[in-house]
C-alpha cells in the first residue's frame, strides 16, 4: 500500500510533465524534461541580459517584444499636424537659448504625434448628397430630404414667415447654437433655433443695416440707421457708439475680441469690445463700403468697391495691404475660406471669381445668368451665391471646373443674406419674406474642438471660455498678411540695437572672451603650464582672425574689381566730343 507522501511525488511529478501554455503568443513551449538543469542557467541569463538591455529592447517573460517602441504614425497625417519647420540653432554660446530651442522642438513634435494618433479616434466625415444614375442632386427639392432624414435632422429644415419687416440679414453664433435676424424695417430676433424656443424680440424703430453676434452668444452688436447699438441676449440696450456711425457691415474678429465696421461715409473702424474703446478708425477714400468679409486665417478685412477692386486692410496701417482689382463693373459680394487661401468674388459683370490668396492670382472664373448678390462660404467648402429668389449651392469650386449646382432652392423673395450654421449641415437664408434654413448634407465640420467652440457647453464652461479667452486675447498690432513672420527674428533691428549697445557700453558684450586657464592646485598652475594651455587654444582664435581678414581681402579685391569693371565700360563709350580730337 502506497504512502501519502508516495501520492504527493506522483501527484507533483504528473504537474511537472504537463506542459504550461506559452505566456506570450510569440513564444514557443519548451519541455523542461529535455532542458534538465540547463533552464534555470538560461532563464537567468537571459533576465541579465534583459536587465542590461533596459527600456531599448522590453523583454516580457525572458523574450524580447516583436513590436519594440511606439506603434508607427501615416506621414501623411503627420504632414497635417505639421507646425512649423525646424529653427536653425545658434552657435555655441548662447547655450540657453539652443536648450530653449530643442525644448519647443520637442514639445512641438510630441504634440503633432498626439494629435496625429487622437485624429483615429474622430471617425465622422460629412457625407454629401448622392443621387441615383443620371439624377441631378440639384434637383432634389428640401421637402424631399426633409422626409428622407430622421426626425431630428427633419425639423432643421424650416421656414419664418416675416413679410411684414423684411428683408432680414442673418448670422449664427460661433457654437452654432444661436440664430440672429436683422430686418430692414428694424425688427431684430435671437432664436435657438434648434429648439425653437425665442430668445428675445424687439424692434428698434428705426432701419437696420446688418446684424452681428459678439464673442459669445450674450451679446450682438446691431447697425442702425445713424449709430452703432449693443444688446444682451434679453434685447436690453447696453451701449450707444455715436463714434461708429451710418454702419453698413460688420464683421467680428474673435480672437482679437475686434468689431470691424463699415460705413457709409467709406471709414473702416475697429472697436475693441473687451475695453469699449475704438482702436483705429482708416478712411479708405473708396466711396460707400457695404462689401465687407474677413479673413478667419489672419483676421485681414476683406473690402469690395464699385471701381471692380478688393482691398485688404489691417488696423496697423493706414493704407490697404493689397488692391487687387477683380471685375470690370462693381464687386457685389465676397467671402474667404476658413483656411485663408481662396477668396470668392462676384461683380455686376455677372461673373463669379475665384482667388488664391496666397499669389493674388485667379483660379477659375464662372459665368452666371444674372451675377451672385450674396457668397457665403461653408466649413467644408460649400459655396452659396444667391441669385435674386434662388439658393444655388457649389461644392469644389477651386478645384474642379463646375458646371452645375450641386444644390438649389428657390425663397418666395429675393434674398438678403445668407450663413452657414457652424458644426451643422445648414443653411441660413434671410430673405423678404423672413428666414429659411435650408438642409445641406456635408456642409458642416462633424468634429468640433470643444475648447474653442463647444456647442453643447453649459453656462459655467461658457463663464470659464470667457475668461480663457480674454486672457489669450491677440493684439491687435499682430494682424499682418502672413502670421508666420511673427515668430522670425528680425536680424537688422537686432544688429541696430546690438550696435547701439556696444556705443553706449564701451565694448562689445557678445564678443568672445579670451581663453583663461582654470586654476589648478599641487604646482598644477605654474607659470609655464599656463602658457602650455594657452597655445593648445591659440590657433582657434587666430583662425578666426584669419578668416575676418581673408573676408575683408576678397570683399576689397571685389570692390576693386567692379570699379575697374565700370571704367573700362566708360573708356570704351564713344562720346560725342570724340570728333574735336586731333
């Protein structure tokens, strides 16, 4: 009869002989049976080995990982994340500002890789309207796609019935959220208009040019027909601006916290709405300016004239950045891409033109029955112009050659203003006979940064943004034509000061200081090993003696021969006294 401790052998020896499975998929079952006492010297091997390799290699049960290091990024998507080129790194004495240098490298690198590997997880994409074979999709009527979509989608699609103080110019909050409507006759409405719940409505008794929302959806500026009014969200007037009068458009920068206004009497002004005061007032001297967009790139105002030309100004200077001149009659509307790179002109000459900003050059050029009065350009590069009654909507305009609309709708009168809703398939449509939103599948941008403009923020986080955003807010001294020049050095103010400096010091505190010999102790620092250091460093600054002076030679040795250059050219000219000579 067997003994308990007979049982417990057998019992252990039968779990030493079954196999354990692999603790890694890339390892394979290895029989300890056959490897005796040569496992354990291996294994601990190999955990040395692993040691010693440490983060390089990540070993994982005496293996080392297939996939060592981070999982590889498309470098296309890295290319779309791309800040800025890397800064040319100044030589070895300023060493702080090389380390400062490397540091914004890096923190620029790591985060262009996070948002190239967070773009994974923002799968949404605006999906277009396709029609079946031989279908126009500018055929399809509103009603249609209304009864097509779900219901959520379906109750965007609506219409205002306000005949009485028509037409309206309208404008969207920058969430999306709110709907501003501005008619002619002084009737002024704040609407969420997603819920359709009315906001405030008041009437100001008096014509009203154009309508705009401020920084956040508790105030809007209104243009009435002598001065330039402010209102909250509950239609309470809070300010007057008698200095900003006969406003015809507006436009509102809101990064700069900027309302740019043009008037009738041909003044671009800016009001800063932060502090309430006016920061420049241009007199354009082009007549009446009520053609007027900007440019959400680098906040440059975009102005159209009745000579045919488009200038683009800024609040630095007093002169236009740019005149280009873009129709042979009147510029009857334009509008700038979000990007900054095309802009979309339409004139009395009936044509509609397209520009890339960047060269100041034309694109493409469409003929159009009777010219576009109204341009609005989308988040995703929709194009509208309306045409008297009718909506027509454009896609790729820069692009491809477009023959046909991709989407059309006609308003009971003629149309006054249109707007796309931000982060929603919408269009907003202010004619003569109230307000029309319009459902325009892909016009919108589905993915939205929610620290910049969250259309789903409660009031706390509306409070917080605000407070954010007026502690960010950009000078206006910083709006050029290319924002990037902001982050060069300017070399010649720099050897300006630097000179002037060294004038008043008496030396040059950028000057490379003699080599000094540290001191050293035990008889280390007689005075014959001093001078032994000294020369080992000696040809470094003779070389550079060396090489000033060669640059100086070849500089004179150039001088000298362009003047002998220029007068040999002279001495063989004939001159017309050359006939006197004997």
């Amino acid at each position: 009869m067997a003994s308990p401790g007979d049982a417990a052998v057998n019992v252990t020896h039968v779990e030493k002989n079954k196999k354990q499975p692999p603790a890694r998929y890339w390892e394979e079952v290895k029989d300890e049976n056959k490897d005796g006492e040569q496992a354990p010297q291996q294994n601990a091997k190999k955990r040395k080995q692993s040691e010693d390799h440490g983060d390089r290699n990540r070993v994982i049960s005496g293996k080392s990982d297939p996939f060592p290091g981070d999982a590889p990024i498309p470098e296309d998507r890295l290319q779309k994340f791309k800040r800025k080129e890397k800064t040319k790194k100044p030589r070895r004495q300023h060493y702080k500002l090389k380390d400062m240098i490397t540091r914004s490298e890096e923190t620029s690198e790591m985060a262009q890789k996070q948002a190239a590997r967070l773009d994974l997880l923002l799968p949404e994409d605006a999906g277009f309207l396709e029609g079946d074979e031989d279908e126009d999709t500018c055929t399809i009527s509103q009603e249609d796609i209304a009864d097509s979509v779900d219901i959520t989608s379906g109750t965007k699609y609506f219409n205002l019935k306000l005949s009485q103080f028509g037409p309206y110019r309208v404008d969207y909050s920058k969430t999306g959220r709110q709907l501003l409507l501005g008619g002619r006759r002084g009737h002024v409405a704040c609407i969420d208009w997603q819920s359709k719940q009315l906001m405030c409505e008041i009437n100001v008794m008096e014509s009203v040019n154009d309508v705009k929302w401020l920084h956040s959806e508790a105030m809007y500026a209104v243009a009435q027909k002598k001065w330039l009014y402010i209102y909250d969200s509950n239609g309470i007037e809070l300010h007057c601006i008698r200095k900003f009068n006969d406003v015809l458009r507006m436009q509102f920068l809101p990064y700069h916290f900027l309302l740019a206004t043009a008037s009738a009497t041909s003044f671009l002004q800016y009001l800063d709405v932060s502090v309430g005061k006016e920061v420049s007032a241009i007199c354009t001297k082009t007549g009446r300016l009520d053609v007027m967009c900007q440019n959400p790139h680098n906040a440059v105002i975009h102005l159209g004239h009745s000579n045919g030309t488009v200038t683009l100004w800024s609040p630095n200077q007093k002169e236009a950045l740019v005149k280009m001149l873009c129709h042979q009659g009147a510029v009857r509307s334009v509008a700038v891409d979000k990007t900054g790179t095309y802009m979309v002109t339409s004139g009395m000459d009936k044509k509609l033109k397209v520009y890339d900003i960047r060269t100041f050059k034309p694109l493409k050029s469409y003929f159009l029955p009777a010219g576009a009065s109204c341009l609005s350009l989308s988040q995703r590069g929709l194009l509208s112009a309306a045409t008297g009654d009718i909506v027509q909507v454009y896609r790729d305009v820069w692009s491809t050659p477009v023959t046909k609309p991709y989407m059309a709708h006609r308003v009971q009168k003629t149309v006054w203003g249109t707007h796309f809703c931000p982060f929603e398939d919408v269009l907003g449509v202010g004619h003569g006979d109230g307000f029309t939103s319009m459902l325009i599948p892909g016009s919108g941008e589905p993915n939205f940064d929610g620290l910049d403009a969250n259309p789903y923020r409660s009031a706390k986080q509306r409070q917080e943004w605000e407070v954010k955003a007026l502690l960010e807010k950009i000078q206006p001294e910083l709006i050029s034509l290319d924002p990037t020049e902001l982050g060069r050095v300017d070399r010649a103010t720099f050897e300006m000061r630097h000179q002037d400096r060294v004038q008043a010091l008496g030396f040059d505190p950028l000057a490379k200081e003699k080599f000094i010999p540290r001191h050293k102790k035990k008889g280390r620092s007689s005075a014959g090993s001093v001078q032994k250091r000294k020369r080992k460093v000696a040809h470094e600054d003779l070389r550079d003696d060396i090489r000033k002076s060669a640059e100086d030679k070849l500089k004179i040795e150039k001088e000298r021969k362009g003047k002998e250059r220029k007068e040999a050219v002279l001495s063989s000219q004939k001159s017309a006294l050359d006939r006197f000579k004997k």
